[in-house]
C-alpha cells in the first residue's frame, strides 16, 4: 500500500431528467404516507404478499448466484483487473475505507440487529428448529444472524460496486446504473430506456435508505428512552431525531466526502471497535471465543442449504419476516453502496476489492454478532428473562438491554448512542451524496442542493413509512421495491463479464507484445556482441588484406625498383598497425549497425567497402610517408623519392 494516496479530481454537472421525475415521485410518496397511512400501509401489505408468493425463489436464488459470481471473479484471471488504469493507485488507505465502507449505512444494520437477530431468533426460531432444546436454538439463532449478514449482503454490494467503479474508473463512462449497460446496449443505454433504469435505482435506493433512516431513528429512540427517564420512545420521539439528524447531515455534506464522510467514519469505527473489545473482554470471553468457532464452522457447513432453503412445505412465514426480508432490503441498498464502494475504492484491483469489501466484513459481521448476540444469549441462558422480554417487545432497546447488565454500562450505553447518530449522520450524508450523483448525470461531486433535497425526501420517506407501520413499514417498503432492481443486477452480471472479458483479452495480448519486445532486446543485445566480436576480427583481416592489395599498386608503383624485402615486410607492419587503430575507433559504431541493420551474406563486402572509401586517402598518406622514410639514403633515390612525393602532393592539391 503507498504511503501516499492518489487524489483525483471530479466534476459537478447540473441534475437531469432523472431528478426531475424521481424526487417528484418520491415527494408524491411521501405526501400519501402523510394524508393517508392507512391507505399507504393497505396497499403495501398487499404488495409485500404478492412479492413473497410469486417472488421469494427469486430472491434466494438470486442472492447465492451473486456470491458465486463474486467469487468467480476473485479467483479468476479477471481478479488481477484493476478498477482504474493502470497507473493509478488506491485513492483512501486500508483502515480509511474500510471505516467508510461500515459508515456508509450498513453499520446501522450491525447496530441495530447484532443483539437483536439471535435473541429474535432464539425466541421465534427458524421452523427447523421449533421444537430444538434450548442450546440448539441459541446456536441456529446466532448462524442465522451470521447468514443475513456476512457473504449474502456484501456479494450484493460487491457485484454493483464492482460494476459501476469499473464502468467510471476503467472505461470513463458516467456514475450511473444505467452505464453498465452499455456493452449490451450501445448508446441507447444513455437514452430513454437507460434513464429508466437509473429512475428504478433511484426510486429503490430511496426507499431502501428510508428504511435504514427509519431503523436508525428506532434505536435512538429505544436507546435514549432505555437510559434517560422523562424520554418516551415514541414517534413524536423519532420524527425530532429524524429532524435534528437531517440538520447535522447537512454540514457534513456541505464538506464532501473527502473530509465530512472519510472523518466521521475514522470516528465510528474506532468507537465500534472500542464497544466491540469492551464486550469481549468484559463480557463471556470464553463463551464468546467458543460460539465464534462453532458459528463459523455452522455457517460455512450449512450456508449453501440456508440460501436455498424456501420452506416449500410450511407456510414461508418466518422466511418472509427474515431471510426474504434482508435479501430484498440489502438489494434496495445496492445501488446506493454500489456507488459509494465504487466511488472510495478507484485504484484497486478486482481480487483486493473482494477481499475488502466480501470477506473482510463477513469475517467482522461473526465476530460482531457472536460477541453481541452471543453474550445476550449467555445472559437469557442464565435465567436473565429481562433481556428477552425487551428484545421481543421493542426490537430496538436490544442493544442498550444487553450493555445493561454488563460493568460501566451508563459511558457504554452513551457510546452506543452516539455510535448510532454518527451512523445515522454518514448515513445520510452518504446516501444524498448517491442520489445526488445518480440524479446529476453521474457526476461523482453533485450540487450541494441536490444532496440536501434528497436529504429531506429520503427523511420525509422514513417519517411516514414510520407512522404507517413502524417496522413492519419498513420492511415491506424494501421488499417491494427491490423486485425490479433486482432483475437489473442479473444483467449487469453478463454486462461485467463482457467488459472484463475484452479488457483481458487486451491486457494479455499487450504483455504478450512486452515479453516479445524484452526477448527481442535481450536475444539481440547478446547477438550483436557476439556477431561483432567474430566478425570484427574476420573482417579486419579481409579488409587490411584488400587495402594492402590496393594500395600496394600504388604506392610501391613509385618505389618498386629500389625498394627491398625488408621495406615491404616493415610497410606491412606500418599499415597494420595504422588501419586497426584507425579502423577500431572510427568504424566501430557503423560496424555495429550495418551488422545488425543487414546480417546477412554480403555484410562483409560492403563493410569492407564502407570502410576502405572512409580510409583509403588518410592510409595512403600515411603509408607513403612511411615508405618514404624507409628508403635508401643515396642522393639519387633521395631525389626520386622527393619527386614522387611532390607529384602525389600536387595531385592531393588539384584534388582538393
């Protein structure tokens, strides 16, 4: 991991078509809850039974191909692809976006549940286990916490996320569901169909962050009226802390993710983790140490039977209110922590993203839940019925009945509160700032007005889900409309495979060329010295042979009755000398390219040439004076010695 992280620049575009049909619709939704609630949680009953008959398969199956493919894609040669170019580099360190991925909205849910599932459980258990002992079902209890949330709502994330980072990192196109389309649609994916199906994720992620609005505001409120007498947990309760946590929003979104959301989720995951090893060490150490083991090791034996378990032969019920429930809600969320894992995680490859943001949670959510759950459940087992009475009669006081019976638990209890807002705070703040970028053409640094309308809308939403139903409300408000968002995430599967399919192919045909090109280089760099140092020795031969050939006619032409054996012998040895070292210092570089340029029958002979064109005159000169000094010192063959060299000057002279 660099010590320095990259940061990168993002445009702010204006809203489009989207926002103006969506935030209406939503407006619309919100005023019905308001005039009619009864009305509104009439007709959502009816739909939350028709999406459950007809649909539940739909969603369990669809929910386990999704970890499969996630898998598939960790494992597989695609795991090396990197969401962005290649250059590029991880955007927030390890510990930073891990903290953002929690605080982004999901966290709530480890909060608001990790007491509150395997008590649930324990007491209204899974139809397997109705008639179990007590042990038995505090154990189901626990791996069925585990289950809906460790693999199954993080593949879901992991499978959006993935998609939409690499659709905007990798290929440049806009931060919008509807682009992962794009290499099935072409451009109509940006036209009136792609604008549908961005208004679907909009209208599905507002209604799936709604819910969390809701549930946050259920636990302050249980929480606050646990601890502080006078405090009623009631809805008049619960819209004041919608209200003031609307305005608190506000200011963080008014920094941007670089400093209010990255902040505030540093600070939450350190107080989660100080309440998490509060609760282990002050807590059943042993037992927790103990139901760790044995939950991971039921959760992996029985996963694949718990995904796929329908209850075809019971009445679906307790799956309906459970397992259906958080499949459909943590798809409502998908495109919301689909963008925003996408947006925080620019600069990593497909595998490490896995990792981070598919095993690393669901190791945390057992750990969570074992350690949360598991000491309430130790305390119930105990013969503590307070506990179970609360949990079952206000689901959202579990958490705050459960830090009640253990030491300090007043500073604890406050911790826990104040764990919940900032949730709640980074909640929204991260949720405006996705709808924002989702309703602005993709823009990754929408309007700040845009994130704030959206803020009061999804507040407003949470309100009158909340008077219609409470939690029942919320829950069927996810269920229903995560139906067609659903469908989208199947064809954004084959969507991804396309794209990465391509890009694969590419990354190893360019290696392929790099290793080529190195082997070239390297085989070549070998075999040019090689080549030289042998031929250079070959051609040096050739070449001083045929020169002194050549100029042997010429110069000994002149001197050839008065000069002896021993003359020539010495003339020899002069050129020889004289030729190399010219010849190794000025031919030596266009040796080098004329072998490598054309290695091939007649290298030699134009080398040869080459160089004796380059020589011939500065060897002759040399060697003439050479010859002269050799010859004999009688008067006469002075003289003649004299006029040849005058002759051959003055011929040197016309030349120039």
């Amino acid at each position: 991991m660099p010590s320095t992280m990259e940061k990168y620049e993002y445009k702010t575009k204006k809203p489009n078509i989207v926002f103006y049909i969506s935030a209406p619709l939503v407006a619309l939704f919100v005023l019905w809850g308001a005039i009619g609630p009864g009305s509104l949680a009439s007709i959502s009953e009816s739909a939350l039974i028709f999406t459950l008959d007809n649909f539940g398969w739909f969603y369990m199956l669809s929910t386990a191909f999704f970890i499969a493919f996630v898998l598939f894609l960790a494992i597989s040669p695609f795991g090396k692809l990197k969401l962005g170019k290649q250059h590029e580099k991880p955007e927030y360190k390890f510990f930073t976006w891990l903290g953002m991925l929690f605080s982004a909205g999901i966290g709530v849910g480890f909060v608001f549940w990790g007491v509150a599932e395997p008590v649930l459980y324990y007491f209204d258990p899974h139809p397997d286990y109705v008639n179990a002992s007590d042990g038995v079902r505090a154990a189901a209890g626990l791996r069925y916490g585990v289950f809906h949330w460790a693999l199954h709502p993080w593949a879901i994330f992991s499978l959006v996320a993935l998609t939409l980072a690499y659709v905007q990192f990798r290929k440049d196109q806009p931060a919008l569901i509807s682009s992962a389309f794009h290499p099935i649609l072409g451009d109509k994916a940006y036209g009136t169909f792609g604008k549908g199906i961005d208004t679907l994720a909009v209208l599905a992620t507002s209604t799936g962050v709604a819910t969390t609005f809701g549930l946050s505001a259920l636990q302050i409120s249980g929480g606050l009226s646990y601890l502080i007498e006078g405090i009623h947990n009631t809805a008049t309760t619960q819209f004041t802390i919608i209200a003031i946590v609307t305005v608190l929003f506000i200011f963080s979104a008014a920094t941007g993710v670089n400093k209010g959301i990255k902040i505030l989720s540093t600070i939450n995951l350190s107080i989660a983790a100080l309440l998490l090893l509060f609760v282990i060490i002050v807590g059943p150490t042993l037992f927790i140490a103990q139901n760790f083991v044995t939950t991971l090791g039921g959760y992996i034996a029985n996963v694949t039977q718990m995904s796929l378990d329908l209850d075809p032969f019971g009445d679906g019920e307790w799956l309906g209110n459970n397992t259906i429930f958080f499949w459909a809600w943590h798809i409502s969320w998908a495109p919301f922590m689909g963008i925003f894992i996408a947006r925080i995680s620019r600069g990593r490859t497909i595998r490490e993203f896995v990792a981070g943001v598919l095993i690393v949670p669901s190791v945390l959510a057992a750990i969570w839940f074992t350690s949360f759950g598991g000491s309430a459940l130790d305390m119930i087992l105990a013969g503590n019925e307070q506990i179970g009475t609360l949990v079952m009669d206000e689901v959202e006081v579990a958490l705050f009945a459960t830090l009640g019976h253990l030491p300090l638990s007043f500073i604890t209890s406050l911790l826990a509160v104040l764990l919940i807002i900032i949730f709640f705070i980074t909640s929204a703040d991260s949720a405006s700032y996705v709808l924002g970028a989702m309703t602005s053409s993709g823009s990754l640094n929408p309007k700040l007005s845009i994130k704030i309308i959206w803020g009061f809308l999804i507040a407003g939403t949470a309100s009158v889900l909340l008077i219609s139903g409470g939690l029942e409300g919320l829950q069927t408000a996810s269920i229903v409309a995560a139906l067609p968002f659903a469908f989208i995430m199947l064809v954004m599967m084959f969507s991804l495979l396309i794209m990465m399919g391509k890009d694969l192919k590419m990354d190893k045909l360019r290696k392929s060329k790099r290793e080529r090109r190195k082997v070239k280089e390297e085989v070549y760099s070998g075999m040019k010295d090689t080549i030289y140092d042998d031929f250079k020795e070959e051609a040096y031969e050739e070449i001083k042979e045929d020169m002194y050939e050549q100029m042997k006619d010429d110069v000994y032409g002149d001197f050839k009755d008065d000069a002896s054996g021993t003359l020539k012998t010495k003339v020899y040895e002069q050129v020889k000398e004289d030729v190399y070292e010219d010849f190794k210092e000025e031919a030596y570089e266009e040796i080098k390219e004329e072998v490598y340029e054309q290695v091939k029958d007649d290298v030699y002979n134009e080398i040869k040439q080459e160089v004796y064109e380059q020589f011939k005159d500065k060897i002759y000169e040399d060697l003439r004076e050479d010859v002269g000094d050799q010859l004999p010192s009688n008067k006469n063959d002075e003289k003649k010695g004299e006029d040849v060299i005058l002759k051959k000057n003055k011929r040197t002279d016309n030349d120039h």
